[in-house]
C-alpha cells in the first residue's frame, strides 16, 4: 500500500502547468501526508479540467456512517471489479500530484522509511479515483497501487501508479473504456525513481517538516551489504 507522501508547492505548479489547470493558491507544502490529509487532485477532461482539495481516503457512496470507512488504496489488479471501486473507476478518475511517497523497511525491530521520487524530470502524477462529498464533508479519494518497480521491491512489494504526461491525460478522459485504462495501472520502469533513507522523524504523523527528507547517516559499506540499494539515492 502507500500511507504517505510529499507534495512540494513548486512540484504541484508545476504539475497543474503540464495538465492545463489553475493553480491552487492556498496549499502549502507538505511533507508528510498521510489518509485524512487535504490535498489537490485534478479531475476531468479539456477544458473543463479543475483541481480540487479533496480528502484523502475513499469513502463509497453506499457507505452507512460517512467517514467511517475511508479507502486509502485502491489495487490495479482489482479495481475495476470491487463493488467499494468499480463506479469510481468507470466515471470518476483522478490525477494526484506527489513529489515523492515513503515506503518502509522493517530492520532490527525498528521501522526504517525510504523515500522514493523522480531522478530527473516532472513530479509525480499519481492514479486515483474520487467520490462527491457531501454539503458538511469534501469529496474524497484513493490512490491506486500496483506492483512495485526494482527500486522499490527492495523495500516493498506495492507502489502508487505514476502516470506519464500521456497516460495521464487518458486517465482523466471519463470516455475512455476499461481496455484502454487497465494497461496504464503499470510500475514505472527500472532507473526512474531514486531511494532515500530518510528521518525517522517521518514515523510520526503530526511531524510535516522539510527535515522529513534528510538523509538518514548510514555508511554506504552498510546500505550496499544489507540492502544493495547503492547508486539508487
């Protein structure tokens, strides 16, 4: 699955620039987002594409109690058939900008986070599916998980969908057909991302500072006989 993820401001301008949308002024950068936060996700077709702050973690339309049942995540391989995603997919897809995501590795009892993002070129443009809200609560999304790319398989065995500039404006065409969208929900390819050991400071949810993303210090001598992740930060 993916718990959490960066959102740099001058990653999402960027990011509303390439897909034909205004920015949205208000956000701020964030360093640590987690199933709850407010973010920006872009929805629709041209022109009459928009970016919204929406709430992360899908709640169904059919839900008893609101809010009581969000959906972080939701599978590739099954989203277009479970009944809590299958309306979503068909008509209601996003696009949620992500400067990078953590994953993490469990290492001597301890709980280590990696953070993974673009070794060169535009942010990340996330797969994610929406559901309205309500007149007291915004509307709501998932990101949608597949398997994991090799610079992430060596910490775990799911990433986000990150879609490329012209995936990603099928994604957001809602007259697309599942044949079409199904081939998009692919790990990127090897060599796209770099991996990071960062601060434990980002095991603690409240904590959304830029010191999230400071190098943990750890020898290369250690990362290279425990891990083989050597060349990938």
């Amino acid at each position: 699955m993916c718990g959490r993820y960066v959102l740099k401001r001058e990653d999402l301008a960027a990011l509303l620039r390439q897909l034909g949308v205004a920015d949205i002024s208000a956000f701020t950068s964030r360093y640590n987002l987690a199933p709850t936060s407010l973010v920006p996700i872009v929805r629709g077709p041209r022109p009459q594409r928009s970016a919204t702050l929406s709430q992360w973690g899908l709640v169904p339309p059919w839900a008893a109690t609101p809010g009581g049942s969000r959906l972080a995540n939701a599978r590739a391989e099954s989203v277009a058939a479970r009944p809590a995603f299958r309306e979503a997919f068909q008509r209601r897809r996003c696009v949620v900008p992500a400067s990078g995501f953590y994953e993490w590795e469990t290492r001597g009892g301890r709980k280590l986070p990696w953070y993974f993002a673009p070794r060169d070129g535009p942010p990340l443009a996330l797969a994610g599916i929406w559901e309205e809200g309500t007149d007291a609560a915004p509307a709501t999304f998932a990101l949608i998980t597949t398997e994991a790319c090799p610079e992430v398989a060596r910490i775990h065995d799911r990433m986000p969908v990150a879609l490329p500039p012209e995936a990603a404006e099928t994604w957001l065409d809602p007259d697309q057909p599942a044949p079409a969208l199904l081939p998009l929900l692919r790990p990127l390819p090897a060599g796209i991302l770099t991996a990071t050991r960062v601060s434990t400071r980002v095991n603690q949810v409240r904590h959304d500072a830029p010191d999230c993303l400071a190098p943990e210090a750890e020898t290369a001598a250690e990362e290279d006989g425990q891990l083989g992740l050597a060349g990938l930060g």
